[in-house]
C-alpha cells in the first residue's frame, strides 16, 4: 500500500555542491578577533509625567543612549546606589519643582552621589526659582526650555565625558 503513494520527497532530486576545498584542523580553529560594540550610555530619566517620560526615552534612544526612567524621586536614589550605575540623570522640574529641585540639590551634598552628572529641565517661566536654588557646578547643569535638541545631546556628552 505504501507503494502506491506519492511523497513529494522522492520527486526532488538533490545536488550536493562543494563550497570550497576542505581546510585543515588547524585552520579552522584560528578564532577571527571579535568585534566590539560601542557601548551605550545610560541616562536616567526622572518624570512624574508618563507621556513626557515616554517621548523623553524614545529621544535619547534615537541618539543611541540607553534610556531607563522612573516617576519616584526615591528611585532616583535607589538607582544609583545600585549596580550598574547610569551614567546621567535628567530631572524634568516642568510639575513638580519642589521635588525635582530637591532631588537635584541632593547630588551636590550627598558623597555617594556627588560624582553622578546630573541635567535639570525646567520652563524659562521657572529661570528664576532655579537660578536662586539649584545649585550647579561642573557636574550639574541647568537647562531651560524651549531648547534645541542638539543642545542638549551636547551637553549631555560633555557631562558623561567629563
């Protein structure tokens, strides 16, 4: 009965190809030097806003960083206490400027965090209130909007490398 059936494996008929001589044993076990990648930086963000923090990530991972982000300022520290540390937070002040100009004080004074660079975004209509408390140094910068995006990819770069 078998016999009478139709396999459509016996139908192709297979050409075997030889790609190229053999090569010996020892040449197949020389190792090719690996690539490396060129490593992302972290940048962690810290928005109280979803839909902000959202376009804020998908940003900086168009310009190849590593975006991780956090809506409690408690994770702000929990997260850089922990390892891998990021390698920049960005503190958005456009809500809550109490908190996020606390959160960005808190880097200046603390000695595990005072080696962390931090960014805080705030609205030109806040220039005042954060001239007066933030306090910013070679590692803390202050950005007002509206800015160019290209402005603060660079300072972003220049505080990682810093």
């Amino acid at each position: 009965m078998e016999a009478d059936t139709f396999h459509s494996q016996d139908s192709i008929q297979r050409s075997f190809v030889r790609r190229g001589t053999p090569k010996a044993h020892d040449q197949r076990t020389e190792l090719q030097p690996k690539r490396i990648k060129k490593e992302a930086k972290t940048v962690l963000v810290f928005e109280p806003d979803g839909i902000s923090q959202k376009k804020l990530r998908t940003f900086l991972r168009r310009k190849g960083f590593q975006a991780v982000s956090t809506q409690r300022p408690e994770g702000v520290e929990v997260r850089f206490k922990t390892w891998p540390k990021p390698d920049l937070l960005i503190i958005s002040a456009h809500q809550h400027l109490p908190v996020a100009l606390r959160t960005f004080n808190a880097f200046s004074w603390n000695p595990t965090l005072a080696t962390c660079p931090v960014i805080l975004i705030g609205s030109s209509r806040q220039e005042e209130i954060l001239t007066s408390h933030a306090k910013v140094d070679h590692l803390r910068k202050v950005i007002l909007s509206p800015f160019k995006t290209e402005r603060l990819v660079r300072v972003m770069n220049s505080l990682i490398h810093h």
